[in-house]
C-alpha cells in the first residue's frame, strides 16, 4: 500500500514538472522518498510540498514558501519553519492555499480549529485525530492527495454540466 502510495503522489507531485520542459517547482524522487519516509515534517517543508501541489506563484526555496504562507496568513502566526508541523495549522493551509470554501464557521472565522474541522468533515482527514497531532511525510500526501482528487471530482462535475 505504501508503494501504491508513494507513486501516486510523485506522479500527481511531479505532473506539471514532466509537462513543462524546466520547472523550478519539481523535486526529486530522492526528495520525495525522503519526505514520505519521514516520520514528521515541519512547517517549512510542508508550506513547500502544499504550495506546490496547489500550484500557487509562491518561491519555493529555502524557507521562502514558510514565509509567503506566513504573510498571507494561511500559517498561524505562532508556528515557526522548522517546528513540526500539527494538523490543525496544517489544515488552515491547505484550505487556503487551495481555495477551498468553508462552512459557515470556517467562513466568518478561517482559523486553524475550524480548517481541521471543515477537512475532516469532507473526509480529507480520516477517523478521528488530534489537531495537535504531528503530520509525517505520507500523512501529507495523503491529505494532498484527497484534496487534489477532490478537485479533480469537482472539476469533472463542471464538465459534465457544460454538456447537458
């Protein structure tokens, strides 16, 4: 399963840098083997892998993509890049850097407590976790990888209701 795993998310990770003839934004197998057997990321190299995925204009060097997350307020101020990253933080940036809408919480009050409740409730967070709990390397492409499907799904839909 982990294999199965690890394939699909370099495939979906690495899609746009096989599409175009140089991307700055591809990372290498290596990087992403490493990333998946980790077991917990921090917020510096999760900001990377999440603004990648999401195919935002963020730089993704160094701490660079920590720092745009930072600004935009779509990392809580109180986390720092190398801190291991938690779920609930690590919703609220997911939720924003893909643009997704919220429930009625979550839109008067987009916070790290209502991303992890709105994720968990369109099952991108599986069973029942601790928002405090660490994020390892599969755990975050597993949620990217929900995310990403998700998006595909609703992107289908849209086709579909063009051609009725």
């Amino acid at each position: 399963m982990k294999s199965f795993l690890r394939m699909v998310m370099t495939a979906a990770l690495l899609a746009p840098a096989l599409l175009s003839p140089v991307s700055a934004r591809s990372q290498s197998a290596g990087e992403l083997d490493a990333l998946l057997d980790a077991p917990a990321v921090t917020y510096d190299t999760a900001a990377r892998f999440v603004l990648a995925a999401a195919d935002t204009d963020a730089p993704l060097e160094g701490d660079a993509a920590f720092r745009y997350a930072q600004e935009r307020r779509w990392l809580p101020s109180w986390v720092t890049a190398g801190e291991t990253a938690r779920l609930g933080p690590l919703s609220l940036l997911i939720m924003q850097a893909f643009g997704l809408k919220g429930g009625l919480a979550y839109t008067f009050f987009p916070n790290a407590h209502y991303a992890y409740h709105e994720l968990s409730s369109r099952r991108i967070i599986q069973d029942r976790a601790d928002p405090e709990l660490p994020v390892s390397g599969d755990w975050l492409f597993f949620m990217i990888g929900r995310v990403l499907a998700g998006s595909g799904e609703d992107l289908m839909e849209e086709a579909g209701d063009a051609f009725r």
